[in-house]
C-alpha cells in the first residue's frame, strides 16, 4: 500500500524553526490530514498532533501542524537538542481502506 | 494512567505462528478503535490491521491479509493479533495503539522470523 511522502532528513540549527511535510493525495491527507507522531530512538512512538491541528495535553506549543491540499506540515520553534527525533505522519486511505504511514523524516538539530 | 502492554513476541521459523496480546488499563477500552502498527529494525511505521470497538469492521495491510487476525476481548481489555504463516519480512518490533488518534502506545514486543 502506498505511504505518504516526507523527506529523509531536515536539519536545523538550535532555537531555529523546522518546518516538516507529509504529502498524500486526495484520499488521504486532502481528506482528513494527518497525525504527527514524534519517535526517540528505542522508545515508542509519541502522538504530537491529531485531528490535523490538535495538541495533545503536554504536548509543548513550539509544535503546531497545519494542513493544506494533499500536504499536512509540523512546525516546530525554537528548536532543541531534544527535538531531534524521528518525525512520522499518519493518515487514513479511504480508497486503500488502510492507515498509512510516512516513511519518517529524521530531524538533526545541529 | 494509560497503560498498553503487548506480548507474545519471540522467535519463530517461518512458516510459524505467534499470538500478540495487548492488555489495555487506565482508560475505557471498549470506547476505543484499535491497532495494531510494526516497525522492522532500522524501519518506519508500517500500519498492520485495526478493529472497531465491537469488532464490527476490521482492515489489514495488504502484506498480512490471510495471514492475520486481529480480535479483541472487551470483557477483558485485551487486544489480539493471531499471526499465522509468518515470513522473515514480519520481523519487526509490534506495537498496539488507539486509531484514528493514535494517543496511546505500548512499549512493543519483538517478533524474530528466523531460521
């Protein structure tokens, strides 16, 4: 099943902002947008937006996603070292009838 | 608190079969659609199947269609996945999780397809 498109990799200097794509198509993420899920190596994944726009409680507001068209976006400000992570977009296919997952963008914070 | 643990993980030969169990506390798990998602060593995410609170609708990933079956058991909030005919490409660490949020995560458990 086809996934949602993301760069390998984005890095960013400290306090710097990053902005992260996830590009889908009309059945995916032009439909619903998608989640963004933030990933520390050996650790599980950690949900850092649904609902296209909405933060979890704890979830810090330097990371705001927004949703345009066939692409969602995660921001993240005033970076650091701890945000450096894997960043990975989730969408539901209605044509597939299957969840679909980016391959992940690697965050380095130099 | 929320808390998601899987097991059931170990090593098989292919051709094998395991049977995944996710035990569910700290929320209401009959209220929730759940999932299950893996990720192979050095992978991404890949979704493998999820199910309706009452099991009324189920999906697969086309790659474990036939294979597997997922179920769930409310009365003891337990999330399942019966995995059946495995190949070295199900290698991977397999975590349950809710759908569509996708809020709560376990800490995994390993599945080794090996010879």
């Amino acid at each position: 099943q086809a996934g949602l498109t993301q760069p390998p990799s984005v890095s960013k200097g400290l306090r710097q902002t990053a902005t992260l794509t996830c590009t889908g198509n009309s059945f995916n993420v032009g439909n619903q947008g998608a989640a963004w899920l933030q990933q520390h190596q050996g650790r599980p994944p950690k949900l850092l937006s649904y609902r296209n726009t909405n933060r979890p409680s704890g979830i810090s507001e330097r990371f705001s996603a927004s949703w345009s068209g066939n692409t969602a976006s995660l921001t993240i400000t005033g970076l650091q070292s701890e945000d450096e992570a894997d960043y990975y977009c989730s969408a539901w296919d209605s044509s597939l009838g299957a969840r679909v997952f980016g391959e992940g963008t690697k965050l380095t914070v130099l | 608190e929320v808390q998601l643990l899987e097991s059931g993980g170990g090593l098989v030969q292919p051709g094998g079969s395991l049977r995944l169990s996710c035990a569910a506390s700290g929320f209401i798990f009959s209220s929730y659609d759940m999932a299950w998602v893996r990720q192979a060593p050095g992978g991404g995410l890949e979704w493998v199947s999820s199910i309706a609170t009452t099991g009324g609708w189920i999906f697969y990933a086309d790659s474990v269609k036939g294979r597997f079956t997922i179920s769930r058991d409310n009365s003891k909030n337990t999330l399942f996945l019966q995995m059946n005919s495995l190949r070295a490409e199900d290698t991977a660490l397999y975590y349950c999780t809710n759908v569509p949020d996708l809020d709560y995560w376990g800490r995994g458990t390993l599945v080794t397809v090996s010879s």
